[in-house]
C-alpha cells in the first residue's frame, strides 16, 4: 500500500509576553477556527516568502495583526502545534493541515492595534491547568508545549 504524505501549510505564531509574564492572546472571531476561544499573532507563509527568513515573515504577520509595536523576539522556534483548518471557515474546498511553528517575544512598547482578523486581545496570566479554557487545536498543543519545556 503506498502511503500518501500528508501537505501543511505552515503558520508562524508569537508567544508575547510582558514584564508581568503575562502573554498577548487575541480574541477569535465567532465565525472562525477559534471563536470563544483566544488565538496568537501570526500567520501562514505567503508563496512568494520561500527564501525570507522566518523571523522576517512573522515580524510581517505580527505587525499586520497587532500593529507597529516595539518587541525583543527569538530567533529560534520554541514549541510546535498541529491545526486543522476547516474548509467551512477558510472557504476553500478541502480541509487543510496547518503546522504552527511558535516564537518567543519580549513587548518592549507601543500601542497593540489588532486587525480585523480577531476581535479582542488581552493579556492572560496562564498556568498549565488552565490552558484548554482560552486555547484549542494547535494553539493548546503548542502553548502546553512552551510551558512545559
């Protein structure tokens, strides 16, 4: 039986966090992947971003989603999710598989505007036993996976 690989798409998250320690979690729309719950900045790798550093495009997707603020970021990934995006919320015709890849930020400043990609944000003090109360899919996993290391 020849087995078929599965295609992911690939979603650059930030982790951002205060000097409190708390994290920036933005509010899901209601019609989207994660209404009632709380999604971070970020976003897929456009076609053309194939040789950009990764650092690069999420700084794009941050600043797209968030605003110009002022941030210390590390370059190297921190936790890793798996997400199904539904065909009913994207709009396309099949489901696809979306593997976040999560960074770690230091907010330094500036005022956080988000875009009309979510509907709220908030600064969340989490623990790892309250997690699946503002996260789900891929988020959960890869915060779980942050605040376990």
């Amino acid at each position: 039986m020849v087995k078929k690989h599965g295609l992911y798409q690939i979603s650059l998250k930030l982790i951002l966090k205060n000097r409190k320690g708390q994290i920036l979690a933005l509010g899901g729309l209601d019609n989207g992947s994660y209404a009632g719950l709380y999604d971070f900045p970020g976003g897929r790798i456009n076609d053309k971003e194939f040789r950009k550093p990764l650092t690069e495009i999420l700084k794009r997707e941050v600043t797209e989603e968030i605003g110009k603020i002022k941030y210390d970021l590390n370059e190297k990934p921190v936790a890793v999710g798996r997400h199904l995006l539904r065909a009913s919320i994207s709009g396309s015709k099949k489901d696809a598989y979306v593997l976040y890849l999560f960074f770690e930020g230091m907010y330094k400043g500036g005022k956080i505007t988000i875009s009309n990609e979510h509907k709220s944000c908030e600064w969340l003090n989490l623990k790892s036993n309250n997690l699946s109360k503002y996260f789900s899919s891929g988020n959960l996993e890869g915060i779980r996976m942050y605040l376990l290391k």
